[in-house]
C-alpha cells in the first residue's frame, strides 16, 4: 500500500501522510436491550473501535494550500489532528517539516485573558520577541476589526470574533504549516476575504495551509489543490474544480 | 514504524521531515525552552497582575493569606499542643506557612498547567514545558511579597535581621528547583489520569499536616526516634527547617544542605526529563 505514495523529487515536501490509519477507542454507553417484556438499560460500560481513517496517503509540497472536503464525520478533522500529532496513528505516520499550528473552532486560547494579552502570550509562544509582537499588534487589531474589544477578556467575544483573533494570532509568525479546521467559517464575509488573502499570502512564501471547509467558494477561491475524504478513505486528490465537482456531483 | 514504509521513513528524512508525534532531543528542547523564555515571563506576570485587579483589596492578598493563615494555623495547633510547642512557636509557624505555601502553590497549580490550557496546546506549537514553568515563576513571585513581610513580623518577634539571614537566598533557589520538579511531575501525571486535580490538594493538605511545619518533629515524635530519622530524609521538612535556620538561627543538621540540595536537583532534571518524554501528548 506504500507503494502508491510517490514523492515528486522536484518539488519540497512538506508533510507526507503515509498509509495512514486512525482508530479511536471509544466507551459506548449501555444499550438498551430487551430482557424478558421489560425494556432495561444495561449498565455495562463497553469499549468500541471507530477506524476514523482507513489508509491515507498524500505528499504536501511547499507553496500549496490545499482544501479538505468531504462530508460531516469523514474523517477530515481526524486527519487534521493526526498531522499536528495530537492523535497518534494506529499505524502508518505522518512526517512533517515543522510542527504545524491548528486552527480549531474550539473556545478562546486564553479565555480569562484580554484580547490584547492573548495577542502578546500567543505571539511570544510562537517565538517571536516583544518587540516584534508589540510592532505587529496594532496590524492585527486593524486586521480582526476588534478596536473596542481588545481590553476585554477573550471569553466575552463572540464566536466569530474569538476566530477571527486566534485566526490572526496564529498567522503572526510566517509559518511551514498551518491547517485550519472549520476556524473560518464562523466569520463574516468581510473577514473571510481577508483571511483567504492571507491563507494565499502563507502558501506564497513556501508554507503549506490546509483548510477544511464546507464552503466550496472558499475553497475554489483559495485552494490550489483539493482532497476529498469520505469514511476515511481518499476519495480524490487533485485540481479544486474537478475534485469540488465529483464531490458536489455525489451528494446531491 | 512498520517495515513497510520504512524507505518512505528513509526518504522523509532524507528530505528533512520529522515523524509528527516525535519529541526533539532532550537539550534540544531545552533550547527552545530558553527561547520562550518571554513567553514564561509574560505569561506568569500576566496572571499574577489579573488576580490583584479582580479583587478589591488586590496585591494585599499576597501577603494578607498568608498571614491569616498563619494565625489561624498557628492558633489551632498552638492550642492543641499545649505542652509540647516548640519554643518561638509563632515565628516558626510563620516561617514554616510561608514557605510550604510556595510549595502547595507549585504543586497544586502545576498539576493543572496543561490540562487547563488546553486550547492552548492544541492551537499553537510551542513547548509545554513552559506552561508548568510559568507557573512556577507565578508562583514564586506571588510568594517574594510576603517572604518580605517577614523583615517586618520576625522583628516583632525578636529575631532581628542579620548576615545569616542572606542564607535565605540559597533556600529560595533550591526550593524553586524543588517544587519546579514537583509541578513538572505533577503536570504530566494529570495528562494521563485527570483524577490528579481531586487527588493532589488532598494530598497537599496531608503534607501541611505531617511536614513540620506546624510542629516540632523532635518532641512530637519524641518517644519514636525511627519516625524522627525519617524526617532528615523529608525534603519539605528539610525546606522549611532551612529557612527557620537562617531566619531564626534554629540549630540545623548541615548535612540538610547537602540532602535538600541534592533532592532539588534530582527532582528538578528528573521532572524535566519525565515532562519531555510525554510531549507529543500534551493536548491529546
């Protein structure tokens, strides 16, 4: 199955998903079974399998944004969390150049924090120095459109404000990889031009982003290569219009 | 790690990719660590200041719990010896609360470092260590406030500052070294087994009332001198006993300088190198 993975030599990778496969172990609840005319629920705590993804392989190269598309629970966001490594592979492995930065719908980075302090803190933690943070804060309130909600703590912002912060925070630093998952979608159209400009901006100085979304606007707007993911198989991988088109084709 | 793609393995890292989920080497780590250290910096300044501006009477409670502490403690225990209280019993009190709170604090807070930030760990990359070293830092100096007040109470008390007293510096270095390795053990095991966050301030309180802090092992423990020599060999009590030595000029065992010195360091790099050897699980 390996075998199928082959890493163009003219090119520089960036990260190569090879014959990943995925498994979670989750505690199902006791189901509810018939014993004798009574419906009971059965106590018994079992463990079940889920083979999130079933042998994925691709090669990431520099200067790629590349969107992933597929249904809900494809297997798209797993795939996302095995690349930054925050799920290990039950076998197969990704290799990555850097350690990539995610980009999650998930709450604030810190929630009690203010806005200001969350751009400081994340910065800082991306390793940039103060000066360079202090020199950039100013662009990225401008860009966030977050003027009167900078000094509040990041719990109180909205949904899409929180995304559009972490979105700018996480983009500070000029980065190998970036991948984010769903972040944008919260976000209203104005932001959602910005950002795309942005994701573009990364991919041309030789970074690699994925962006897992729904909208196919974004992603034909934006991507330069598509892959679509379906019961955590490959389905395709190639030129956005052709891969949105089969996708598009096969759910409707 | 399978035989199969071992020539992809070979290629990646012909091609300079890293296996994700891979840690860096040791000293490596450390590098980045240092890098970041900012980042500690800000992090722990950032949190100390925003406790001082949600409460009214704000950076006073520095020093304010401790103190109330102490005299509630202090009180209790002092009443419940009767007899048996150590001589100079408040200052001992003060001193032993004062310090073991710097411990509790590592220990407590250090334990939740990375659970607690989650988000955190699962958005940027960066490494973890800092997390459970910031709050430490936080920790300590939330703690200099009121080793200040003790310029001021141990007078009242009658022990008057003196050269000695620059002892206390060593103390401070090699209890930070300690509860460092505490908070970076503590940190991972809560990874793994969240039950740690009921566990632990049980276990903290457990230690406040068996550590010495609020009784003289010596007397107390009179009749048993096995459970005495135990306590040479209890690094919180040797922590605590060090402090009153160069506060208050109690005699010490010298050789507590020795063992405490050596339990900081091997708590210190243990922790370190038990944290980093679970890194790429933080966030999972």
């Amino acid at each position: 199955m390996a075998a199928e993975l082959h890493i163009d030599p003219d090119r520089n990778p960036v990260v190569i998903v090879d014959d990943l496969h995925v498994k979670y172990r989750v505690h199902s609840s006791g189901r509810l079974a018939r014993v004798g005319r009574k419906l009971v629920k059965r106590n018994t705590v079992k463990t079940r399998t889920v083979h999130a993804l079933k042998g994925v392989s691709f090669v990431a190269y520099e200067n790629e944004s590349i969107g992933v598309i597929g249904s809900n629970g494809s297997g798209k966001s797993t795939l996302m969390r095995a690349i930054t490594g925050l799920l290990s592979p039950a076998s197969g492995a990704v290799y990555a150049r850097s350690r990539p930065n995610m980009l999650g719908v998930r709450a604030a980075l810190l929630p009690t924090m203010s806005g200001e302090r969350n751009i400081v803190l994340g910065g800082l933690a991306l390793g940039l120095t103060r000066p360079e943070v202090e020199a950039r804060t100013e662009e990225i309130i401008d860009f966030t459109d977050l003027k009167d909600f900078i000094d509040l703590p990041m719990n109180t912002y909205s949904s899409g404000m929180s995304a559009r912060l972490k979105f700018a925070i996480a983009t500070l630093k000029q980065h190998d990889i970036l991948i984010v998952d769903e972040a944008l979608n919260v976000g209203d159209r104005r932001f959602r031009k910005k950002s795309e400009e942005r994701i573009r901006a990364i991919k041309d100085a030789a970074g690699t982003v994925f962006l897992v979304s729904h909208s196919m606007q974004t992603i034909l707007d934006t991507c330069t290569r598509v892959i679509w993911i379906e019961k955590g198989k490959l389905m395709m991988d190639g030129d956005p219009q052709e891969v949105v088109n089969a996708y598009t084709g096969s759910v409707s | 790690m399978s035989s199969e793609d071992s020539s992809i393995a070979a290629q990646a890292k012909a091609l300079g990719l890293h296996r994700v989920g891979g840690r860096p080497p040791f000293f490596r780590y450390l590098a980045q660590t240092w890098a970041r250290r900012e980042f500690i910096w800000n992090m722990a300044k950032f949190r100390l200041v925003s406790t001082f501006t949600e409460n009214r009477l704000g950076m006073a409670w520095l020093v304010l719990q401790p103190v109330f502490n102490a005299i509630v403690y202090g009180l209790i225990f002092g009443v419940l010896q009767g007899d048996a209280r150590p001589p100079d019993y408040p200052a001992r009190v003060v001193i032993g609360v004062f310090f073991f709170q710097f411990f509790r604090g590592c220990f407590n807070r250090g334990a939740r470092s990375i659970i607690n930030q989650r988000n955190l760990v699962q958005s940027l990359a960066f490494p973890r260590v800092t997390l459970p070293v910031a709050i430490v830092l936080e920790e300590l100096l939330s703690a200099l406030p009121s080793w200040g007040m003790l310029v001021v109470i141990l007078p009242v008390m009658g022990h008057w500052p003196s050269v000695e007293w620059l002892l206390i510096v060593p103390v401070i270095i090699l209890s930070t070294l300690f509860n460092a390795g505490v908070a970076l053990i503590a940190a991972r095991i809560t990874v793994h087994l969240q039950d740690m966050t009921e566990i632990i301030p049980l276990v903290t309180r457990i230690l406040f009332f068996t550590s010495g802090v609020l009784f003289d092992v010596g007397r107390i423990f009179d009749r048993w001198p096995w459970i005495v020599t135990i306590y040479d060999f209890h690094p919180i009590y040797q922590m605590v006993q060090l402090a009153r030595s160069a506060l208050m000029g109690i005699e010490v065992d010298p050789l507590y300088w020795l063992y405490f010195s050596g339990f900081a360091l091997v708590f210190f790099i243990v922790g370190l190198r038990f944290f980093w050897s679970a890194e790429e699980r933080y966030g999972r």
